[in-house]
C-alpha cells in the first residue's frame, strides 16, 4: 500500500461543545423522567392519608356536628392532588425521553434537546410542589402522626360523653414540677438522641456526656440553664445533621438517577450503589467517567460517519469492509473504496481513534507490485495526496480537524502495495476492476484523469 496518512481526528470546540451538551440534557432528561414519576407514585401512596382523615372528620361529624366544611376542604384537596396527578403523568407519557441512536451536531439540534430537558424539569418542578404541598398539609394538621386537631376533638367528644354517665370528683393537684420530673423529662429526649442508629458518633457521644452532667444537677434553676443551653445545643445539631443528610440523599438520588441514565446510553449494566456519604464521590466519579467515554464514543462514529459521507461527497464508492481484532484487544474496522480503475483506498478506524488512509492496487491474492504497476500506484499516491487534502478542507467544513497527525508519509515507491481484496467482505453484486498496469497507462494517455470533485 501506499504512503500512509495516519491521524487522530477530533471536533471543533462549538461542535464538541454541542456534542457534551446533548449528552448532558439528554442524561438529565431521562434521571429528570424517572424522579418524576418517583415522586407521582409518592403523592399517591398519601391517598390512604387522605382516607384516614375523611374518617375521622366524619366520626367528628357524628359526634359533634362539626367538620362539615373541613370535609369539603380535605376533598377538594385529594381531587385537585388525583387530577394534577394524573395531568403530569400523560404530559410525561406523551413524550419520554428516549436514548438517541444518533446525535446531529448542530446548534437547533442542541436547542431541541435543551428545550425537552426544561419541560420535564418544569413537569418535576411541578411534582416536587405538589408533594410539598400534601406534606405540609399533612404535617400540619398532624395526619401522619395520629396527632390531629380532629383526632383530639374526637378524642375528647367520647371523654365528655363518659364523664356524663360516669361523675367523679377529684381534688384539684397542682402540676407536678419537681426537678426530678423534669430530669426525667429531659433524660428521655437525651436516650432518644442516644439510641438514634441515624445519628453520627459524635453526637450520640456528646448525648452520653450530657446524661452524665444531667445526673449531677440538683436544683431547678441549673437544671433549667442546662437545657436551654446544652439540650437546646444538641438537638440544634440534630436538626442540622438531618437537614444536611436530606440534602445529601437528595443529591445521591440525583446522581444514581444521572449515573443510571449514562450507563443506559452506553449500553452498560448500572451497579448497585446504596446510599452513604462516600457513594456520592463515588457515584459523581462514575458519571464522570462515563460522560467522558459517552462524548468520546459519539465523538468518533461522527467522525466515522462523516469520513464515509465525505468520500462518497468525493465520488470513491465502498467496495468492501472487514474487522479485524489482534491478540492485544485491539480491534480495526477497514473499509475499501474505489480510487481510480484497478486501485482503491482503504481507510481504517482503530479503537484509540486513529483513522489511516492508504491506496493500493487490487489483486486477488497476496503478492508484490510489478516494477510497471509500481509506477502506476506512484502515480496515482500523488493524485490521491491532492485529493487528501481536499478531504480534509471538507471534513473542516463539518467541524472536524486534525486533533493529532501521527504519519504523512510521502507519494513514493517504497509504499506501493498491492490490497487483496479476498480479505474484505464485498458484495456478490459488487464490480472490481484489479490492478492492470498496461491498461491504465494506455488510458492516461489518451486523456487527462481529471480531479474527482471537478
């Protein structure tokens, strides 16, 4: 074969930016699509929330003829919930998000992609508020906890219908506010603390100490200071300690839900990676990684693709391909195109990258060129060198260059070879021409060989 023209080719920085962009938005929008309906299965595991209530108010009802309205209210709420509910989940089903086969590298393909990633970050936008808003009713009217102001009221209706059949009376007793209740009291809410498996050492420790110091107070007035100070303290770090895990699970849910999507745009099996503090680093390396792999791979079947769309741009027709993986790993794919009459050039793709492109004539068997078709192969290297880089100028059109050149060797004899075609997989209804060297030269001279893209 002929001098061989070896190189790393590589996008521009806008079109490699429009590739990294769309894998992004197209990674969100899927993790985006799947914490949605995460959520929508949340809110509407509450409906039983929302039975309990209604049961309760209509108990009340009963009892007391009150809570006719807050019935209206608790109704009117678990509709509007149902149908937003089921508004954004056929706005989501109309139009999931699907792993793209191929990217276009273009500024309104880039521009679609973005607009899809804030639709459905808008539809979860809604989703969050929703559940905000069921839990927020919920904690309020303290539903979740069996503590509700209707609860109570129930609670109370059937304790002012004993005390009418039953009539007892009792001597008024002031409360009971001796230190050694309100140790008591304060001693529980530490072994809460205490006994907390969610909790860290740290504070589960500083717990320990506070028991210790609580045990050695004695009047009221310390006993007092100490939990405005120190119990105060401890659950002021409780509450943060939550806070901040909240918001770490949040953002691990956000990760797994982003490292799931990438790894089915890659088309690899997603690890089971549970919850923890270091399965956040580990989880923002992996999508890493993967984004960089992702871009990588779309980067080089564009490349392919367009080195095959520029050729056929440039009239040399496909004749054959085969692959080939060597005892290392790594694997080639070459592709044979027609040059001129009896030669052609093959143009391999390595898995690192590397695209070379070498012209040949075209046997059917292993062997050396003649000294006559030597000749000939010279003669058409310096046509092809010509035509190299008009094949360059057009892949630069389409926002591709030379990232890294490795060889550019030069039209000499020492490089004229000749291809076997019987290597290749060439279709039956394909028409090769071999290499006849007293034939082409009769040829050129009766005309010029004109340039390909003329």
């Amino acid at each position: 074969m002929s001098g061989p023209k070896v190189s790393v080719y590589s996008l521009t920085g806008r079109a490699r930016a429009i590739v990294d962009g769309q894998i992004r938005c197209e990674q969100r929008s899927i993790a985006c699509y799947s914490q949605a309906n995460r959520l929508l299965q949340m809110i509407q595991a509450s409906s039983e929330l929302f039975e309990h209530e209604l049961g309760t108010l209509s108990l009340l009802t009963k009892r007391t003829s009150e809570g006719s309205g807050r019935i209206q209210a608790v109704k009117a709420l678990q509709t509007r919930v149902i149908a937003e509910i089921a508004e954004i989940r056929e706005e989501l089903k109309s139009k999931p998000p699907r792993v793209s086969v191929k990217y276009k590298i273009t500024e309104e393909a880039y521009a679609e992609k973005q607009a899809e990633l804030k639709r459905l970050q808008a539809l979860k936008k809604r989703a969050e508020k929703l559940q905000a808003e069921v839990d927020a009713f919920f904690v309020q009217e303290g539903v979740a906890s069996g503590e509700s102001d209707v609860a109570r009221k129930v609670q109370e209706s059937i304790v002012d219908d004993l005390n009418g059949v039953f009539s007892f009376e009792f001597d008024e007793m002031p409360p009971d506010t001796s230190v050694q209740d309100k140790k008591d009291e304060i001693e529980k809410k530490l072994f809460v603390i205490l006994h907390d498996p969610s909790l860290p050492e740290s504070i589960q420790s500083e717990a320990k100490q506070l028991i210790v110091s609580l045990q050695k107070i004695k009047e009221m007035q310390f006993l007092t200071t100490f939990e405005a100070v120190s119990v105060v303290g401890i659950e002021e770090k409780v509450k943060a300690y939550r806070m901040e895990m909240l918001r770490k699970q949040e953002e691990y849910a956000e990760l797994y839900a982003r490292y799931e999507a990438l790894c089915q745009m890659s088309g690899v099996e997603a690890k089971q990676i549970p919850f923890s503090e270091s399965a956040i680093t580990e989880l923002t390396e992996e999508v890493e990684k993967l984004e960089v792999s992702l871009i990588r791979q779309i980067e080089q079947e564009h490349i392919q693709e367009s080195v095959d769309e520029v050729l056929e741009e440039m009239g040399y027709e496909l004749i054959g391909s085969r692959t080939v993986r060597k005892k290392s790993g790594k694997q080639f794919r070459s592709e044979l195109y027609t040059f001129n009459e009896g030669t052609a050039v093959n143009v391999t793709y390595s898995s690192d990258g590397q695209i070379s492109m070498e012209l040949g004539g075209l046997a059917r068997e292993d062997r050396i060129p003649t000294e006559e078709e030597t000749q000939v192969l010279t003669q058409d290297m310096e046509s092809f060198c010509g035509e190299f880089a008009e094949f360059e100028r057009r892949m630069r059109e389409r926002g591709i260059i030379v990232g890294k050149r490795i060889v550019l060797s030069p039209p000499t004899a020492e490089y004229a070879a000749i291809i076997n075609v019987t290597d290749y997989d060439v279709a039956e209804s394909t028409q090769i021409t071999e290499m006849n060297a007293k034939e082409k030269r009769r040829k050129q001279k009766e005309k010029k060989v004109m340039r390909r893209s003329e």
